[in-house]
C-alpha cells in the first residue's frame, strides 16, 4: 500500500477505534470546525474534514456495536457530539444578547451556551441514529448519512417552531456560483446533496481500514457533478445582467447601541438621528426610506408629535417604512379594559404623516419576544429579552404589504427571513394574484454585537433572494444593511458598526425560479435520490460463471 493511501486509512481506522471521552473530544472538534464553512468565512472545503470524519466515527459505532440497538445508540451519541461542538460554535454569539442586560439576564448565560447546543444537538444524534439504521460499508454509508441528517436538518425547521440557522446545505451554497443551485432546490435539498459531497471522499477508506473501489466511483462522480454545478451558476451569474426598476430607497443604518435604546431619556435623541440622516441631500429622488426593526423606542401610531416630524421632512411622493412596536386595546361595553396586545411591526408612513398600511411579525422568536410557560419561567428569574409583559403577539392578515407607488412588498421582520418554505409559501401566491416584486427585510441585530451572528443571519437572507428570484432590501439598526438582487448578487451595502445612509435603485423582479415552483417537491426529490443511491448501492455484483 503506498504512502499516499496509507495515510487516510490509517487515519479512518484510528478514527473509528476511538471510544469514550476520545470519541466524544474528537466529535465536538469536528462539529466545531464545520462552522468554518458559513458566514463570515466561507471556507467550505472545511467540510470535506468535518463529514468525513464523522463518516469514520460512524463506522466506529458499526463495527463496535454487536448488536443493532447498541449500534444505533452509538451512533445517537456520536452525532450528539458533533452537534454539541457544531452549535456551540455556531451560535455563540447568542451570549451577545445577555450581555445588553446583564444585571437581568447575565446569569443565565452558563445555562444557554450549554443546554441551547445540546438542544439543537439532539436533531443530529437523531439523524446519525437513523443513519445507522441502514449502514453498511462502502458507499451505502454515505447515502445514509445524507437521508439521515437531511431529513434531521429539514425537522429542525419545524420542531418547537424551528431553528434552521447554518444548515448544512449553506455549506455548500457558499460561493455565489454554488449559490446559484438554491434557485432550483433550495436549502434543504441541497443539505442532502451537502453531506452526500463532502462525506464521500473519506468513505473511500472504511473503519477497518479497508478500501472501497465502489466509495471511490460514487466520489468521483459527485465531486464532477460539484464541478458542473459550479460551472453552471458561474455561467448563470455572467450571462445575467442586473436590470434595475423605478423604484429608488435610501437605506438608514443608525448603529444605535443596545443597551442605550430602551432608556427613555434617549428617546428624543434617537429619533432626532433618524430624522437627520433621512433628511440628507438627494431625498427628493428617493421612492421609499427605510428604518430599521424597532427603530423608534416608542410606539410611533400612538405619537402624533413625532409623525407629524416625519411628515414635515417627507416629500409628497415619499414613502417612510419603519419598525416600530404597537399596541392595541380592547375594551368592553362599560369602557373597561379587557384586553392588551402588543406587536412588532412594520408601518409604511407617508408624506402626510399617516400610516397607510401596517405589516405584524409573524413568526417570533421564543425567548426573546414571547416566553413560553410565561409564569413557571418567570418564577424562576427568568426573563424575556425584549420586557415587553406578556410579550408580543402574533400577527394576523395577509403577509404581502402594499407601499405606495411600488410594487407589493414581502415583508420579513428579523429572523423570519431564515425560514425557507415559510417565505417560499408568501412568494408564491395562488393563481391569478400578483407576484410580490421585492422582499423587505428589517431587522435589529445590535444584540449581537460584532460576532459572526449578524453575518450568517445576512447570508441567509441573501440565499433566500436567489431561492425566490426576488430583489431582497435589507435595512438593520446595525448589522448589514443591503440591496441584493435574484441572483444573490450585493448592489450596496453598510456594514456591521457602521452608521449611515445608501441610496440604491432596486433591482427587478427575477423569473420564477423552480424551488418555488415545486418547493416540497425539491425536498423529497434529494431524499429520494438519497434513498435510492443506497438501494443502488445494496446491490451486490457478482461476476459471471465461467463455463467449459
């Protein structure tokens, strides 16, 4: 055997003989270093590593276990510890949020960077379970492992209102050209397609330390196939040119810190600073003007002084959209209070000062805008992080928004822009009604500090303009503010800590794409493709009989 081959078997057969805490260690290293591979640092090839050597320390739980439950359970803890490691790295940043408010929140910072990964970590130990399942050496495993963490990816979704933050697939959509394949299956089909490229190369040497001339073809013929899909998007982004619309908005990235928002004796300064950056020269051949999530630490439909600022600065023809919280009452007969609510929302203001139409966060966010079981939690000193008692509600209505003198808006408030199907459902509208022609995305990412959250929150977010084939405007307290266009393609930016003002011209509408054509379909499809590349490779060749 040469040295060249040598090597990795070696390695896969020391990999795989690992037991307890060196499994365990080895486990969490490799899920922490797959973070590598999405935003801020793009290194995808890191993948390679990550996967493949989970593919090793699963052939450790087969080869190990004598019987198929010690297997399977094996191989639940094995994935239970790449997770750990994945997420903990992954999601560090939400440690940034309890720091805002430490005197409230502080204490709970131990308890969240342990049980919020281990948590999270339980979709891979299911889906390294079910893999384990259908193991078998030789390229069979690799197809496995993609059935099995695509299908625990796509649960993680959904589970307890889902987290699909940094999904496999991203990895591998994080070029521009790759990204392109986002526009034909989206991010949960190419999660399965993920784990099947980079996982393969390392099935090639089986836990034993065998090889595989069959692991060998199925590589080899994935690894051509990332070649011709990264040539086709090359050729898609080259051969399309950004085609811009009539519809010119200014962007305002104030960079307000955290901590001094909420303080009312801030109020007036705060606002006064999104009145003199709105106001800035060249607002007379701006459509649209755009604050971000919560801009104003106010309820700005309850503050007439202040609307009737913004429209002293507006032109006739100009369009105010700001985040602001709102709240409404119902009383009954006798004037009595009955009921408060509050929302997080988006309203569109314009030249007059009124508001003209009003869009309500859909999809919250646990723990920060709601708190479930509110008084058990409670109880134990435990708080949610916007303070709002009873937190906010959920919003009603259709989730298309009509902007004066542009076209319907899809509107995302924070963190519902990384839901896929949810925001794929809203961009495709039934038959015979119009076609959103941009998407809208506020957000306040200042309670992540300068981490890598407010970066890999913004790659979604432009994964999602080329899933849909639709212009995305984002606009962010602090974060990345932006203008992407359907190919995914950045027109404008501000970035992270920065403070100020773009004006772009938005990008037009892009043609239907086939994820949101099929959507579902694209997801089963890669399972099924999944599937049948293991029963294809179940199939035992035997040579023919000599005769005579």
């Amino acid at each position: 055997m040469s040295g060249a081959v040598a090597g990795p078997a070696r390695i896969a057969a020391w990999t795989a003989g690992l037991t307890g805490l060196k499994r365990a260690a080895v486990g969490i290293f490799l899920g922490a270093v797959s973070v590598l591979a999405f935003a801020p640092f793009h290194l995808w090839p890191i993948l390679f590593v990550s996967l493949g050597g989970l593919v090793w320390l699963l052939d450790g739980s087969y080869r190990g276990g004598e019987t198929l439950p010690a297997r399977i359970l094996g191989a639940g803890l094995t994935g239970f510890w790449f997770g750990f490691g994945f997420f903990l790295t992954g999601l560090y940043w939400i440690a940034e949020a309890f720091l805002v408010e430490p005197w409230r929140h502080g204490w709970l910072i131990p308890f969240v960077m342990t049980a919020f990964p281990a948590g999270m970590a339980l979709f891979f130990a299911a889906g390294c379970a079910f893999a384990m399942a259908l193991w078998r050496e030789g390229p069979a495993r690799v197809f496995a492992l993609g059935l099995g963490l695509g299908l625990s990816e796509l649960a993680r979704g959904y589970v307890l209102t889902g987290f699909p933050w940094n999904l496999i697939g991203y990895g591998l959509l994080a070029t521009p050209s790759l990204m392109q394949l986002a526009a034909l299956f989206g991010v949960y089909a190419a999660t399965v397609f993920a784990v099947l490229v980079f996982a393969s190369p390392a099935s090639i040497w089986c836990g034993g330390g065998s090889q595989s001339r069959r692991s060998a073809v199925v590589a080899s013929a994935l690894l051509v196939l990332l070649a011709v899909s990264y040539a086709w998007g090359a050729i898609r982004l080259a051969g399309t040119a950004d085609t811009p619309t009539d519809l010119r908005v200014r962007l305002v990235q104030a960079n307000i810190d955290q901590a001094e928002k909420w303080r009312p004796e801030n109020a007036t300064r705060i606002f006064e600073t999104y009145l003199e950056m709105t106001e800035r020269p060249g607002l007379e051949d701006v459509d649209i003007v755009i604050w971000p999530e919560t801009a104003l630490p106010f309820a700005l439909d309850k503050s007439p002084d202040a609307l009737a600022a913004i429209g002293d600065i507006l032109p006739a023809n100009t369009v105010l959209l700001v985040g602001s919280a709102r709240w409404t009452e119902r009383r009954n007969d006798m004037g009595i209070l009955v009921s408060r609510r509050a929302y997080n929302s988006l309203m569109a203001v314009d030249g007059e000062g009124q508001v003209v139409a009003i869009y309500d966060k859909v999809h919250l966010v646990p723990f920060g805008e709601y708190l479930p079981y509110q008084d058990f939690l409670e109880s134990l000193g435990v708080m949610q992080m916007t303070g709002v008692r009873g937190g906010f509600s959920v919003g009603t209505g259709s989730r298309l928004m009509t902007v004066p003198g542009a076209p319907p808006a899809l509107p995302l408030i924070c963190y519902e822009i990384i839901f896929p199907n949810e925001v794929r459902t809203q961009a495709s509208p039934p038959r015979g009604t119009e076609r959103p022609g941009w998407m809208l995305n506020v957000t306040n990412d200042a309670w992540f500090g300068s981490s890598a959250g407010p970066y890999q929150h913004f790659y979604q977010a432009r994964l999602r303009a080329v899933e849909l084939g639709l212009p995305l405007v984002r606009v962010a307290n602090t974060g990345v503010s932006a203008v992407v266009d359907p190919l995914g393609r950045v027109l404008a930016n501000i970035n992270l800590d920065t403070s100020g003002i773009r004006d772009v011209t938005v990008p037009a509408l892009g043609p239907l794409t086939l994820y949101v054509t099929w959507g579902l379909w694209t997801e089963l499809l890669a399972l099924g493709i999944a599937l049948l590349g293991w029963l294809v490779c179940r199939i035992r060749v035997r040579p023919p009989r000599l005769t005579g």
